[in-house]
C-alpha cells in the first residue's frame, strides 16, 4: 500500500477528534436579568470579585513619585476563567475627584486570530490571584497640594493624608479563548 493513504487517514482522524472536541465543548451562561431564560442542564458562571488590597507611594522626588497598587481577584466558580485584563483609573480625591492621577493596564486582550504567549491569567476554580502595577507620576508646578498629600503619604504610610479613589473594570472569560462570551466586572474603591 501506499504510506500516503496512512497518512492522510491519520490526518483525518486527528482532524476528527479536534472538531469533536470543538463541537462537544461544554458551555457556561453569565445570569443576568436579561437572559433569564437560560438552557437546561447549562451550568451558569458567578461573576468575579475584585478587592484593593493595597495602594501606596513607595518613592518620591521633587520630580516624580512612584505609586504600588495591587489588587486581589478571587472566582466563585467551580471551573478556571481567564482574567484577560483589568483596566484601572486612579485618583486621588483630596486634589480631584473627576482628573485622572495615574491609571493602567494588566493584562492583555487577544486580537484576532489567537496569540500565543499572551499576557493573561488563568484563574482556578474558587481561588484567587493578585495583581499589581507600579505608576510613576511627574510633578508638575500646578500639583503642590497633591505633592504634599504623597510625600505625607510616603511618610506616614496607611495614615498619610492622601485620599484615594479607584475605578476600573476586569475582562475575563472562560476556561478556553475560543467558547462562552466575554464578561465584564466593573468596580470602584474608596480609601
């Protein structure tokens, strides 16, 4: 016989396989008031919890001041979700409450065809991960009440003056990149 009839059956076989596996994938539903008519037997997804674990100015200047920020993000639910990103915008309320201080991005949301090699966090069943970025900030000759609140903040730690208040939201979608929807969790902190 000829080796490339072994081959190409090989090929269809395993061709097979991955489409059964694509097709019979499981599904999960996000409940929300919209959708309350789910499908039977179709398990549905809690959505994540997001808490501040800690912010602070770990370095400042007359130029520039360096601000730590991490988050603790825990999943409900029984099966692993990927934590795609988490956008964030930081203020701090004593100088302004709507201008933007610092703010970012950890994470990274594929693009088209799936990357490898990506920036994101698998989360497991009903446990959680922490997140965290470093912010540097420029002084400017307009932020001298703010300067005062972070040097006072650098200084006396957790009993500094600064005011904080955080707003963001975190992507995440299931186990797999290519089943369910994207879900979203909006949050905001005072502290």
């Amino acid at each position: 016989m000829n080796p490339r009839i072994f081959v190409f059956i090989a090929v269809l076989a395993l061709a097979g396989v991955l489409g059964g596996i694509l097709l019979m994938g499981p599904t999960m539903e996000v409940t929300t008031p919209e959708n309350k008519n789910t499908v039977e037997n179709t398990p549905t997804i809690e959505l994540l919890t997001v808490e501040l674990k800690d912010i602070s100015v770990s370095k400042i200047s007359e130029r520039s001041a360096t601000i730590e920020i991490e988050f603790e993000i825990f999943n409900p639910n029984p099966r692993s979700v990927i934590v795609q990103t988490m956008d964030f915008n930081l203020f701090e309320t004593g100088f302004s409450s709507y201008e933007q201080l610092a703010g970012g991005t950890i994470g990274n949301r594929p693009e088209g065809m799936l990357e490898f090699g990506s920036d994101y966090y698998t989360l497991l069943g009903e446990n959680s991960i922490n997140l965290k970025k470093k912010m540097t900030v420029q002084n400017t000759v307009a932020s001298g009440e703010l300067w005062k609140a972070l040097q006072s903040e650098y200084d006396n730690g957790e009993s500094g003056s600064a005011s904080w208040r955080v707003t963001g939201t975190v992507y995440f979608n299931l186990s797999s990149m290519t089943s369910g929807q994207e879900n979203t969790v909006p949050f905001e902190f005072f502290r």
